[in-house]
C-alpha cells in the first residue's frame, strides 16, 4: 500500500518534466521565428512633397524630440508614432529616444510645459494609418518597418545610409556591439 | 416580220377612260393575279415603312434616355460624392484621434476620386460647346478645392483645428459653392436637353402617327381602286366575250342563211319543173352537194371547236409520215381550191421523220390554214404548202415545221395579236364581205398545240401571210397507238 503513492508521485514528476521540455521546445521555435521577423530595418518616412532626402541621426533626434519646429522649406513638423507596445516603437525609443515609455511620456510633458518642445507627437495605431498621415501631411515624419514602405510616402536616409544597406543602424533587433 | 402570237383580248372603245381601260384590258389578260401581287407589294413597302418610323421613335427616345435620365442620375452622384468629399473632411474636425482623422481623410480622398472620374466621364460625354464649357470649369473649380481640402485636412490631423477652420471659411466654403453652382448648372444643362428631346420625341410622335394615318389612307385608297379595277377588267372581259358571242351567232346565222338559201332555191326550181335537161339537172345537183358540204363543214367546225373548249376531244395519237397528212390535207382541199381557181405548191424535205399526232385533227388544222390562204389570198392563184426539218426550240430536239403561205391581202398589225382569238373578224375582213366565223384560227391553233406544238405566222400586208406548224418529231421508242385527251397531249 505504501509503494503505491511513491509510484504514482514518481509518475507525476516525470510527466511533469516531460511537458515542460515539449513546452520549452516549441517556445525555441517561436523564438527562432520572431528573430527571423524582427531582424528588419525600420524606415524613417516623411510626406512624398518633403525635399528632404538625408538626416544625420543627431538631427533625426532633434526632430523625434521635439527640439524642433519647422523644416527647412517652413512646413510645420508633425511626429508621427505609433501606439506604445508596438515593436517599430520600441526600437525608436531604444535607438533614437534612448529612453523607455516613462521617460518618453515625461520628456514631452515637461518640455511642452517649459516650451523646449514644440511639437506633440501623434499616436497612430497601424503602420497603415502612419503610411496614410503622412501622406495627408507635408509637414510629418514617421517610423515603419521596411517591408511596411509604399509609394504614398518617401523613405529618408539617415547618415547617407538607407534601410536596404547593411550597416543601417534603426533595426527592430539592436544589432550585436551596439548598445 | 417573225411574230410568235399567243392568244390575247381586243382593246376597244368601251367607255371614257379608254386609257385606263387599255390598262385594265392588260391587267385581265393576265388575270388579276398580277394586280393583287402590285397590292401585297404595296402592302408590304407600308409596313416596312411604319416598321422603320416605329424604330425611328424608339431610337430616338433612347437617345433621350440615355442622354437627358442617365446624365442627370450621373450629375445627382456627383454631388452626392461631392458633398461626401466636403463631409468627410468636416467630420475629421470632430475628433482628436489621429486613427479617426486619417480614417475621416480617407473617405474623403476617395470620395473625391469618384468625383474626379465622374467629370471626366461626363466631359467625355460631352458634344456641345457649353457642356463642355462648364465641364471644364467644373474640373478647374473642383481641383481647387481639393487643394483647399488638402490643406484643411493637414492641420486638422496636425492638430491646428484653428487652422483648419480658418483654411476652410476662407477658401473651402467658396470654392465648394462654385462646384456646386457648376453642377447645377450641369443638372440645368440637362434638364433642358431632356425638355428639349422631350419636344423632340412629342414632335416625332405627332408625326409618326400623322404618317400612319396617310399611309393607312394611302393603303385604303389604293385597295378600294384594286377591287374596283379588279371589277371593272372582269367586267370589261365579259362585255368583250358577249360582243364577240354576238359578232359569232350573226356571222354564223349569215354563213348558214346563205348556203340553205342557195339550195332552198335549187331545190324549189328542180321541185317546179323549171329544170328539166339533165345537164341543168346535174348542174343543180352539184351546187346544192356543194352548199350542203359548205354547211356541213361550218357545222363540223362549230361542233369541234366546241369540243376542243370543253376538253371533250379525244385524239388518236400514232405515228406518221408528213406525206400521209399532205396526202389527207390536199384530198379535202381539192375541191374548195380548184373551185376558187388557186393551184398548190407542195415541197416536201427529202427523209423527213415521222411525227406523232391524230392524222385526223392535224389534218383539219392544215386544211383550216389552206383554207383561210384560199380565202385570204387574192387573185394570185397559188398557195405554197412545205414541209421541212429544223431544230428546235427545245435543246437536242428537232421539229417539222409545215408553211402555208399566199401572196394575198396579208394581216393589219393591228389585228395580228386577236387573230388566234376565238370569234374575232378583222373589221376590214368583215367590210369586205368575205364570209368567216373567226373559229378558223383558234382551232388550228388549239389542235397545235394539243400535239405540243404550235403556230406563228409571218405576214405583210398587201404581200401575204405565211402560216408555219411546228410539230415535234417522232422520238424513237414511241412508235405505238394511244388515245389520249388533248391535256395530256399537251404536257407531253
């Protein structure tokens, strides 16, 4: 009678770690293809009437931080970001804002309250609506995916270097020896 | 002068309207046949003439259709997409969310674009100068406010609602109205088009129906002077047949009072004893055989021209040689020829093939043309009777063709075409007192053709007549004897 309940908890525990080896298998997998999804570039778009066509990633960052108000040929600047979450915008403010959801939140509350900043960037939810505001606005800049670029809005080298090329930094993924 | 005569009616001066009467007498040889085939002819040009109005009014109100109801149901769409256009961008003001306004741009970019395709499908439709004018106004005026719209709806999803405001008071709302005013103008442009088509078709209408009523008057007319005409030419047919039936019976009472006279008279001279020698005797005797066979003869042919009309003849048909019916033919001839003091020429063709008839009833033909070129033929004293071979009508068949010919008063042009008609005289014949019942001809004609063939007749007039009989030769095979009606000679 006493060596029934041994066997039975013996059981238990193997079946256990059965499951969990099955469950941290498929989990490899599901790992293995979000790095394949997320190993892509991220386009800074403007509107198709924007002349400019090259930022250096410090003005870029001037821009995206509202430092900021008008472009070169006198149209407003209108941010464009996506909802928080989303993987395009975490990799915007890991890359460009150097900064995590909080302190986003808090840069552009205080500087709008002290007037360092002049722009209030726009949330949108979809790279198709960013695709659609830019092309409504002259004056607006945005992030989305390579893969998400179409001919409606125009895509913005940054350093001379544009999201096919290899050593483009703005990457879903940082990339290996960056921060 | 080579004349193929066939059976026709004699025009006369039988009312007023001789002319119309010729024409009906033209019309009645042929029988009214041909007039109710000018009818339906008719007829059927008055339909075919309605058909084509009626399809005339019906292209034309789809004209209108298409034109004035699809236009003006194209212009209500694009002020519908329009006003679309305009909402969408004023609905974009309403909110704060940037995913609303970019959505709110959206419907009204592509209002707009239907807007756009809309004016160009009408400027393409367009043929007038004005259309066209203020189509192309319509486009200028639409672009501008699309780039009003444009602006407005940047600093809306900007942000700037003040902007946006300012932009579309200022520029948005007056430029919009103009769209509009082009486009009422455009439904204006229409709805006078359609009232104008409207008329059109009214007008058309009117005149169909106008067109209807002389064609059914026309119609009727022409109908009502069918059936008369119809009328008059039976009625103009018969007359002539009665006129003729009553030229025949005095003719006929005339040829057979004279002869009986004769031996009435011969005969009461010998019953009085005023003849008493015998060669006085003899000499009476010959006169009343000779009247009797003058008698029995117009009677004979009286009876058998009957009979031919009726279809009550029956020939026996066999094969013979044309010197057997000469034969026969100079036989019952003698005498009538030597009494009116004529000699005959016969030439006869060498190996002439048999022909197939009733030796009997061509016999009788022959005799009827000898007789008439006795009658006819003046004081020349000779009548040529030949015989020849030709080809004939007929591909790969020949013919015998036999020529009475005499050298006397000849026939009139005006009387060659009745001259095979039964009971017809020529009036110069009549005048002249030479005696006939005009049943010679047309009994030689009918006999001819009961043995497939026929007569023509070349003649001058003043020089003589000559009369041909063309008869179909013998086919081989066919050498045996029947008795056969004189239709189914004739469809042989």
């Amino acid at each position: 009678m006493l060596r029934r309940p041994r066997f039975l908890i013996i059981a238990l525990v193997l079946v256990l770690l059965a499951d969990g080896s099955a469950q941290k298998t498929v989990r490899a997998s599901a790992d293995v293809q979000t790095s394949v999804a997320t190993d892509e570039s991220i386009a800074i778009v403007v509107n198709q009437e924007n002349t400019i066509e090259n930022l250096s990633m410090k003005d870029l960052r001037s821009i995206f931080l509202g430092e900021r108000s008008h472009w070169p040929n006198g149209r407003r600047i209108t941010l464009v970001m996506m909802e928080p979450g989303q993987l395009e915008r975490k990799a915007i403010l890991r890359d460009i804002y150097r900064m995590n959801e909080t302190d986003f939140s808090r840069h552009f509350l205080q500087g709008l309250f002290t007037g360092e900043v002049f722009v209030s960037p726009k949330t949108l939810a979809s790279p198709v609506g960013v695709r659609k505001f830019i092309f409504n606005v002259p004056g607006a800049i945005g992030y989305v995916r390579a893969s998400d670029v179409d001919p409606t809005i125009k895509v913005v080298r940054i350093d001379g270097r544009s999201p096919e090329d290899k050593d483009y930094e703005l990457r879903l993924q940082p990339r290996l020896g960056t921060k | 002068m080579s004349t193929s005569v066939t059976r026709t009616t004699r025009p006369g001066p039988l009312g007023p309207h001789s002319l119309i009467d010729r024409f009906l007498y033209g019309i009645s040889r042929y029988s009214s046949t041909l007039l109710l085939l000018m009818v339906f002819t008719v007829e059927t040009g008055v339909v075919i003439f309605v058909i084509r109005d009626l399809r005339a009014a019906d292209s034309e109100v789809q004209t209108m259709y298409v034109g004035s109801v699809i236009g003006l149901r194209g212009i209500g769409g694009l002020q519908y997409d329009a006003q679309e256009t305009r909402r969408a961008t004023l609905y974009a003001l309403t909110t704060n969310d940037s995913n609303l306004q970019v959505e709110y741009a959206d419907q009204s970019r592509d209002a707009d674009r239907r807007v756009t395709n809309g004016i160009n499908e009408y400027l393409g439709r367009a043929h007038t100068a004005s259309a066209i004018e203020v189509g192309k106004r319509l486009q200028s005026d639409w672009v501008a406010y699309l780039k009003v719209r444009d602006e407005v709806l940047a600093s809306i999803l900007e942000g700037s609602i003040k902007e946006a405001v300012d932009y579309d008071l200022k520029g948005g709302v007056p430029s919009f109205d103009r769209v509009r005013q082009d486009l009422e103008e455009i439904k204006r442009q229409y709805d006078e088009q359609a009232s104008q088509q409207l008329a059109d078709v009214d007008e058309s209408s009117r005149r169909s129906a106008g067109r209807l009523v002389g064609v059914l008057c026309f119609t009727l007319l022409f109908a009502s002077v069918s059936i008369w005409a119809i009328q008059r030419a039976r009625m103009l047919s018969a007359l002539k047949l009665a006129k003729l039936q009553m030229d025949f019976v005095a003719s006929v009472s005339h040829e057979l009072r004279t002869p009986l006279a004769v031996i009435s008279a011969s005969a009461q001279n010998i019953a009085d004893g005023v003849v008493e020698e015998k060669d006085q005797l003899t000499r009476y005797g010959n006169v009343i055989r000779n009247h009797t066979r003058q008698l029995t003869e117009l009677v004979n042919q009286i009876l058998l021209f009957a009979s031919t009309r009726e279809g009550r003849t029956h020939y026996v048909v066999r094969p013979m040689s044309i010197e057997q019916l000469f034969e026969s033919v100079l036989h019952n001839t003698r005498e009538v020829v030597r009494e009116a003091g004529f000699t005959v020429d016969v030439q006869v063709e060498p190996d002439l093939p048999p022909i197939l008839g009733d030796i009997s009833a061509l016999s009788q033909c022959v005799q009827n043309l000898v007789g008439n070129a006795v009658k006819y033929g003046g004081t020349h004293g000779r009548i040529a009777m030949r015989a020849l071979l030709q080809k004939s009508e007929i591909p790969h068949g020949d013919e015998v063709r036999i020529t009475v010919e005499d050298h006397g008063i000849g026939i009139d042009s005006s009387d060659l075409p009745h001259i095979f008609d039964p009971f017809y005289r020529s009036p110069s014949v009549a005048a002249a007192q030479i005696h006939g019942t005009g049943l010679g001809l047309p009994l030689a004609k009918s006999i001819a053709e009961a043995m497939g063939g026929k007569i023509t007749v070349v003649t001058k007039l003043g020089v003589g007549s000559a009369f041909t009989l063309h008869l179909p030769t013998l086919k081989k095979g066919t050498l045996q004897t029947e008795t056969v009606s004189p239709d189914l000679l004739t469809r042989r």
